[in-house]
C-alpha cells in the first residue's frame, strides 16, 4: 500500500526538487530510521518478553544464514524463483516500465506512470489475497507452484502485448495480474522460508535470503539497462522500441527458465524445522 501511495508524491517532489535532492533527502531518512532502531533495539518486543530463543550477533546470524542457504537444496530452489520474479520484476516496474510504455505508445509521462503503477497496485493486492490463500503449510507447494506458473504466464502475455502494442489497456491490465501473481508468490516464498526454519530462526534466514533476492534486482537492472543501451545505440523512436522489445523478451525468457525449479521442490509441511 505505501508503495502504491507514494508514487504520484515522489513523481511531484523529483518535478520539482529534482532527482539528487530528493534521494539525497531519502537516504537521509532511511540512515535516520536506521539509528533509531539501533538506538531503540533494547526495546523490541521479542527482547523485552525474554524469548528463550539464544540470541547471536548480527554478523553471526548473518553467516548462520547463508550456510543453510547453501546447504539447503529446497531454499536454494527457492532463491532461484525468488530472486528470478522479483529481479525481473523490479527491472520493469521499478526502472523501465514508464519509458516503455512511452516508447511503445507515445503516451504522456503521466498516462505512462498510470499503467506502469498497475503492476505495483497488483503486487499490493496479491500479498493481501496471498495471506488468506493456502494458508496451510501442506498447501504450500501448490501454492507457490500455481502463483510462479501464473507469473511466467503473465509475463509471456505482457510481454506479447507491448510487442505487438495492443490497446494500451491490455497490458495495463495484464501487469496488474502479473504484480497480483507475484505478490502471492512472495507471500508463500516468504511463508516457505518460515517453515522450513527452525522455530524463533525464520527472521535471520529470511534476512539471508533478501539479501540475495536484492542481489539479483541489481543484476536485473544493470543488465537491461545494458541491453537496452546496446540494443538502442542505432538511435530513433523505432530502435529504442526494438530495444525494450528485445530486453524484455530475454528477461521473459529467463523467468521461464526459472519455473524449471518447481518440479524439484518438496512437500513444505514434510520439512518443517528443518534448516536448523
């Protein structure tokens, strides 16, 4: 929800304090907010109830983490599709899916970032719906199977429809199923995490895995932003379509080939607890 609200204000104050200004001021906060929950960590409810659970430092939770990331067989088939949806997913919506839609469409830079907030509204709406759907641990494989299948099925479908610049409406609408997809994905990814972790373990193991899934967004990013250049270097209106075109095709590609991860996956109640 915050993502969805904070779209028109961020587009008006970039309009108006220009770029550098305002990521200066957010990183401002952000660095805040990171020494005030330093400052306030000895009240986080957890600690202050006396949780049995012994407690370790950050860098060794950290490095705990990432050995049973890999030596998990399920969580890294996990990290595959989860770092591989929401790489490509943060390439579209959170880099180049205005742009696109411009190129492909000739449209305003507002009816542009009015499709494109489609798929962040969609992302929204699928954590919501995701938490009431297959809230058991022995429906989580199916879960997570339909939603990643659903996903790859959407971005073929999107993909094909700015290729072929159907009325704009049509992938407007699509990229909302395809964020709804995702968001119920990431619900039962995250949930996944939860129960294969040992019990009080869940947050540091999904630290680890967030950590890699943003791993992934920056070589999502960079790497269209590549291929987009290298793609558009001819120059003209024409070329830079091509370019999105092409880019996307491959990133469609890559989110299909990921879905090869599923078949692999085991049953999550039969493993609860089990990355100790």
């Amino acid at each position: 929800f915050g993502a969805v609200i904070s779209v028109a204000p961020l587009a008006f104050a970039l309009d108006r304090f220009g770029r550098r200004n305002v990521f200066i001021l957010l990183a401002v906060l952000n660095f805040a907010l990171a020494i005030s929950l330093i400052i306030l960590r000895r009240k986080d409810p957890v600690t202050t109830a006396g949780n049995t659970t012994e407690r370790s430092s950050f860098i060794d939770n950290l490095k705990d983490s990432f050995r049973k990331i890999f030596k998990s067989r399920q969580l890294k088939l996990m990290l595959i599709l989860w770092g591989t949806s929401f790489g490509s997913l943060m390439a579209l919506q959170g880099l180049w899916a205005v742009t696109w839609y411009q190129s492909a469409y000739g449209v305003s830079y507002g009816t542009a970032s009015l499709w494109s907030t489609l798929i962040s509204i969609g992302v929204m709406v699928g954590n919501f719906a995701g938490a009431y759907i297959a809230r058991p641990a022995r429906l989580r494989l199916i879960a997570i199977i339909v939603s990643c299948v659903s996903y790859g099925a959407a971005w073929i479908v999107f993909w094909l429809s700015m290729k072929s610049q159907l009325p704009i409406p049509v992938p407007g609408i699509v990229g909302f199923f395809l964020g709804f997809c995702a968001g119920v994905a990431y619900d039962h990814l995250t949930a996944g995490v939860n129960d294969l972790a040992m019990k009080g373990r869940g947050g540091s193991l999904f630290g680890g895995m967030n950590l890699f899934t943003f791993i992934s967004v920056i070589i999502f990013q960079s790497g269209t932003g590549f291929l987009v250049q290298r793609f558009s270097s001819s120059g003209g209106a024409e070329a830079q379509i091509r370019a999105f075109n092409s880019t996307f095709g491959i990133v469609t590609l890559l989110v299909i080939i990921s879905l090869v991860a599923l078949p692999f996956l085991k049953s999550f109640s039969e493993q609860r607890g089990d990355v100790l």
